[in-house]
C-alpha cells in the first residue's frame, strides 16, 4: 500500500522533493544572489516578530477571508511556529529564514516597504505576480511553493478549513466509490 | 510437571490465531510478547481529528534520525501512532552492503496485525505447485486443497470484504462479507481491461474489514467499518481484523490464556536426550529480570526475522549452528515482494462524479504473466495494487479568492498501479546473527543479507512495462511514473512481508518444517510465522499465515491428545 491521500494532493511531488532538498537549497534559495543571501541570519529557534508578521500576511493574502475563514482567523501562524520551533530541525529552520528573508528583500525593493505594511490590494498584486513566476518559471523560487503548500495544508487541516471550506467527516460510516457530485459538491479535507 | 501446555511466542498474526485456537482446544497457553501492553483507550489515535493532531501529524527529522535511522519512515507511520513501532535505537539491526530492506515492526501486543496493510488474498492451486513445476526451492509439502478449509476457517472469524471474482489465481472465500464499491476511475479501467487485454482482471481489493459483522464477530465486541481510514491508528470499532480485536479476545474468553507482555525470549530450552523443546528463557524488558517457563509444545512466532533469530540464538550442542538446523535452511531463502514500479494517469470524464468516505483498501489486478503456463524469459509474475480517486486540495498556483476556489472543487480523477513482484527463494539470501553486536537485552542482532537477482530485476522491468500498456491503452493520459525501476529494476524496502526463513518442505535435509509447520528435527516444536513460506508468491501474505497458524495449531492439539507429543 502506499498513502493514495497524500499523492492525491496537487502539490504532493514538488512539496516531498522541496522538504528532502531542503537542506541543499538554503545556500541557494530565491531569485538569483541577492543581497538578503548574503547576510548572517538569525540563530533563534524562533520565528521573529516580523518573520511572523511577514508570514501572517502572506498566508492571508492566499488565503484571505471570504465567507470562510482566512489563514489567519483559522490559526496558520501559530501552525508555522510551531513547526518551525518544535518539529523542524536546524535545516529546516535555516531553509525557512534564508526563504523568508529574500521574500521580504524582494517586496522591500518592488513595493518600497515591509510586505506586512502595505495595503491588502498591494500585497495581493505583488504576491499574485509573485507566485506566477514561482509556478512559471522552474527554480524560480521553490521555498515559495514549499511555505505555500505549508500555509495550505495548515488552513485546510484546521477546523475551519476542513469543515467549513471544505468537507469532512470525522465518522463518515459508509463509502460509495461512484457517487453524483451534486451529493458532494466541495472537496474532501481527508 | 510443565507449566502450560503450549508456549507461543509473539502475539502478532500469526501468534494471535495460534493462542486462539489452541486455547478453544483446551490447553492451557501462555503468549509471550516482547512488546508493551497494547491498552486502545491509551494506545490508539483513531478519534483524532486533523486538527487535533501536532505538526500535520509528522514525525520530525531529528525523531527520524534518532529512532528510525535505518527503516527510515512509511507512509503509516505518524507522530500520533509512532509509540506502536518498534525503533531502530532500541532494536538494531544491519544490512550487508548497500541494501535496501527496511524491517518495520510492532512495539507492542498484537504487533503488526494493529499496523498492516490488510489485504487478504489466497494463494492458488498453481502457486503450491510453482516451485515443483519450475525448479526453484523446494516443492511445498501441501496442495491447495490442503489448506482450502483452514482458508474458509479463518476467513470466517476474521472477516474478510470482497466479491467472488471466480479467478482460478486467486481463489474466492466461502464467507465473504460485501466488497467495498469501486470508484468510477476503477469501473473504467475495468471495462477497458476487457477489450484491451482480456486475461488481466481489475477486482475491487479483499481486506480484512467487517462490512457486515457476524454474530461470533459482534460478540467479541467488534463492530462494523466505518470507513474512516485511520486503521494505523488501532480501530476503536474493532472493525478490522487484528490479534486485538479479534483473536485474543477469544483466547481470553476460554479462560485457559496467559499472557505476558515485556517478554523477550532469550532463548528456547532443549533437552538432548528427549529431543525436546522444554520451555523458554525470557527477559522482562522492563526490569531486566530473567526467568524460565516451560510447556509442552512451543510455537514460535516471532515475525521471521525474529523467529530465525531465536532458533540461531538457541544453539547447543547437537545444534550448533541454531535450533532445529540439521538441513541448514535456517536463515536461508529470505525473501520479500519487491516494489519500485509504480505508475500513475489521468483518468478523464466522470467529473461529475465523486466519492464519500474513506476506503482503505485499493483495487487489485491478480497475477496474469506465466499464468498459467511460463511464457516469459523471467519466472513467476506480479500483482498490481491499484490506487484512485480525485485529486484533493494541495497548493496549485494562485492567490486570493481563486486558490480558495481551486481548492474547494475536487480535481480531476487520477489512477496509479503499484506492482509487488514475486520474490524466488534464494539461499544466499540470509539472516545471521550478528557476531559481536547485541541488543540492550544481550541478544545478538540481525544481519540481513536480501539483494535482487535477474529473475526479480527482469520482473519488475516487466511489470512497469506493462502498467504503462495497461494505462496508455484505456486512454488514459498524462502517465506519471512516480517509482521508475532503476538499474536494480525494484526495491526491497517498502513491503515488509519478510518471509522464507525457515521454510516448509518434504524432505528433512532440504528444508527446517514439515507440511503441518512442525520442525522436522525437533517433533515439538512448531513455526508459523512468515518464515515457513516455501514460495513468496506474489499475493499480500498475513491471510496466509492465518490459515496455516489455524491449521498447524490444531493439528499440534491432535498429536497432544493422542500422545504422541
């Protein structure tokens, strides 16, 4: 057998290759050598106050607010916190520093202040044309795809997000392998 | 005086369905299991919700690199579950060379049956016959007519969900419950087959999952599956089967059970001038403190990797390379399903289609190349355990409103074919102890010895192959291979159906068991795990074990009552 769930998910190769290569890429992650790899990075086995309001704004510029929670009302920072400081090990963490770093170097200079400071429209335009090229172009920037694939699965393993986004059902009681859509319009959380 | 009639050791799989039926016969057993106690109330986490779950539920790099530095981590092992496997650090092991096996175990009471996958399928006619037909290994010493009623038997208790395919390679149950239904992503491939390549059959998977519970399985307390696929979490339902859930209970029921928890056998005690297995030496995990039991009969079924290990570690005298080894088959013949290949597509259509619960079972395509004549270069075949269903959420491109939207939608139908090839019995294929290592308990380890051979390498080649025929011929497009055969065309590392090491055969100097899993050498002492495989075949093999713990367990309490044991 194999878990048939996880490689059902969209994202399921590229995310597994960015979390084995993650090591190997902290030397070299983003676009091209800016001046943010260049820097010494914090030690911290904790995400700063502004690495967490970087990420906190980014999680719910793609996942904002709807008639649904966004990323932040369903809990992703404390997510991303806790698995930097308890789960990842000294890898993972620089991985996730380097990674946050040349983002926020890259919105500094496109958008002439902190990512978090700016306007939702702001951030949205940005972040939109962002995550274009991180899908566009190969080696664009694969921390991006891996943080996002962490805020998604965040948000949509959080209550929230399972239940109310989308579908789920703790004791489901039966299975029906060919069923209409119509019964079940939204995508399963698990 | 003994102090049980019947010692087994383990309380897996096959030990639990010893201890079951070896109890109900009256005697009096006590199951020694070097694991923890299992208690479901503590033990399992099949109520959590994913949100209840710590880190997404995944064990950590720095748990891995400390408990799991040489298995690695499988897709059932969780954060949540990970007290249920046994680790590297405490029970180590080596691999000669560059190898890939990965020997994935039980911490615990009931051992692998709480973590298996549970698909349960009969081996055919045709593959007792194989091995005598084409000349590898040794001809098994029973035919499926044999083993055909202890088939029913345990199918009965256990309860097993399937439809009765009518395939002569894969024999139907008399007591089957209902199968589960398959996705419409399987019923078109299904239909495809029969135009396609007629002589391959897509079958809906046989598992063993109550879908409608019998009386005898109501009264131990197990109830129906609920569909929810967290099986490796322990089942609060009781739904599938395990020694847990199923055959302990009803050992313990008879009053005649014993079970001791933190007992890891040392070693098995042998009277030289009886030729006799006398009783057991033990070590209580916990407290370090040994102490002797003795019985009757002594079953051993300990996995067969740790069931070798024991008979080697018992050496004396009269047997000096480990017990009951005149033939020298001890530790030889190691074999596994080999994995590697497997390969993905696109199903399109059926997108207003859509499932609901969790089915934890796939699909099978039964073994159809040299069946049932050999027509290849290569011997023996394959089955395909064949996965499907819409895509989920995940992170595609986009941000805002839109991925929201994306995400909220299933995605298209996909279909993957995972091939486990047959494995042929090749004595250079070993586990020995290890001549210096032991473990904290003073045991020496295991050093496995298991590589591919040109049979296996052409096999798995084959079985890619053909998974990308099958695919491309249904229509099917965007055909991913997410496991490719590389130069060594398959792997032993993802099955972990070890078997083989103490296998069954006709004649005393060619093999360690004779047909009824009784050593040939010693009359008292029986094996019923995986080691007594004489053949790998390619079908999941625990259904297998069950029949023949079933049926060596009574035949043991025959021999007893008439005295000649």
């Amino acid at each position: 057998m194999t878990d048939f769930m996880m490689l059902q998910r969209r994202d399921a190769l590229k995310s597994l290759l960015a979390l084995s290569a993650a090591g190997a890429l902290a030397a070299c992650v983003g676009e091209g050598k800016s001046e943010g790899s260049a820097k010494k990075l914090s030690a911290s086995p904790k995400l700063s106050a502004s690495e967490m309001a970087l990420i906190s704004a980014m999680a719910q510029t793609i996942i904002p607010k709807t008639d649904t929670a966004g990323a932040v009302e369903a809990g992703v920072p404390a997510v991303i916190q806790s698995l930097f400081t308890e789960w990842g090990d000294d890898n993972y963490r620089t991985y996730w520093r380097a990674g946050l770093d040349n983002l926020e170097q890259h919105f500094l200079k496109s958008g002439g202040q902190a990512f978090a400071k700016m306007t939702p429209s702001q951030q949205a335009n940005l972040l939109g044309k962002y995550d274009a090229k991180a899908y566009g172009e190969a080696g664009f920037d694969d921390f991006y795809k891996s943080m996002k694939s962490t805020i998604a699965t965040a948000y949509y393993m959080s209550e929230p997000g399972a239940t109310e986004e989308l579908a789920y059902e703790a004791v489901p009681g039966e299975w029906r392998g060919c069923v209409p859509l119509s019964e079940f319009p939204k995508t399963w959380a698990t | 005086m003994a102090d049980f009639d019947a010692i087994v050791v383990g309380s897996g799989i096959s030990g639990g369905w010893v201890a079951k039926e070896l109890c109900e016969r009256g005697l009096k057993v006590c199951v020694l299991e070097r694991g923890k106690p299992t208690k479901p109330d503590r033990d399992y986490s099949d109520f959590l919700d994913p949100w209840e779950t710590q880190h997404f539920d995944r064990i950590s790099n720095d748990v891995k690199k400390r408990d799991f530095s040489i298995t690695g981590l499988s897709y059932a092992q969780k954060e949540s579950n990970r007290h249920l496997w046994m680790t590297d650090r405490e029970h180590p092991y080596e691999r000669l060379g560059n190898q890939s096996f990965t020997w994935r175990r039980g911490a615990h009471v009931g051992g692998r049956s709480l973590l298996w996958g549970r698909a349960s399928y009969r081996l055919s006619a045709y593959d007792f016959e194989v091995n005598k037909a084409d000349g590898e290994g040794v001809d098994w010493p029973v035919r499926y007519d044999d083993i055909a009623p202890w088939y029913d038997h345990v199918e009965k208790f256990a309860g097993i969900a399937g439809n009765r395919d009518g395939l002569a390679q894969l024999p139907d149950g008399k007591h089957f419950q209902p199968a589960f239904e398959h996705t419409c992503a399987e019923l078109d491939l299904k239909e495809k087959l029969k135009t396609s390549f007629p002589d391959r059959h897509l079958i809906m998977g046989r598992v063993a999952h109550l879908t409608q519970p019998t009386e005898e399985q109501t009264a131990l307390g197990r109830g129906q599956c609920q569909a929810r696929n967290r099986c490796h979490h322990g089942c609060s339902y009781g739904a599938y089967f395990s020694s847990n859930a199923a055959t302990l209970p009803a050992a313990e029921r008879t009053g005649n059970l014993t079970l001791l928890p933190n007992s890891a056998v040392s070693k098995l005690l042998h009277d030289p001038v009886e030729n006799r297995i006398t009783g057991v030496e033990i070590v209580n995990t916990i407290t370090g403190v040994g102490s002797t039991h003795t019985a009757k009969i002594i079953f051993v079924n300990a996995s067969t990797i740790g069931t070798t290990l024991i008979l080697q570690n018992s050496a004396t005298e009269a047997y000096p390379t480990g017990l009951a080894n005149s033939s020298d088959q001890l530790g030889r013949n190691l074999m596994d399903h080999i994995g590697g290949s497997q390969v993905g597509a696109h199903v399109p259509g059926h997108l207003d289609r859509y499932v609901t619960g969790r089915r934890a079972i796939g699909a099978y395509i039964p073994r159809y190349r040299n069946y049932p004549k050999q027509e290849e270069s290569y011997k023996r075949g394959w089955g395909y355990q064949v996965y499907s269903g819409r895509q989920g959420w995940g992170a595609p491109s986009g941000v805002g409103d839109g991925f929201k939207a994306a995400n909220r939608a299933p995605g298209p139908w996909g279909i993957m074919l995972d091939a486990f090839g047959e494995c042929l019995p090749n004595p250079n294929n070993t586990v020995r102890p290890h001549k210096t290592k032991a473990d904290k308990w003073g045991q020496p380890i295991a050093v496995i010895h298991l590589t591919l051979g040109p049979n296996e390498k052409a096999l798995m080649k084959a079985a890619h192959q053909d998974a990308l025929d099958i695919l491309d011929a249904a229509g099917f497009d965007g055909l991913y291979e997410a496991q490719k055969p590389s130069e060594d065309s398959g792997v032993f590392k993802v099955r972990t159906h070890e078997m083989g090491t103490a296998r069954m055969g006709r004649d005393p100097k060619t093999s360690v068991l004779n047909g009824w899993n009784q050593s040939h050498d010693i009359p008292n002492l029986f094996v019923t795990d995986g080691s007594f495989m004489t053949s790998s075949a390619v079908q999941n093999p625990s259904l297998t074990y069950m029949a023949f713990s079933a049926r060596a367990a009574n035949h043991a309490a025959d021999l007893l009552q008439e005295g000649a044991l």
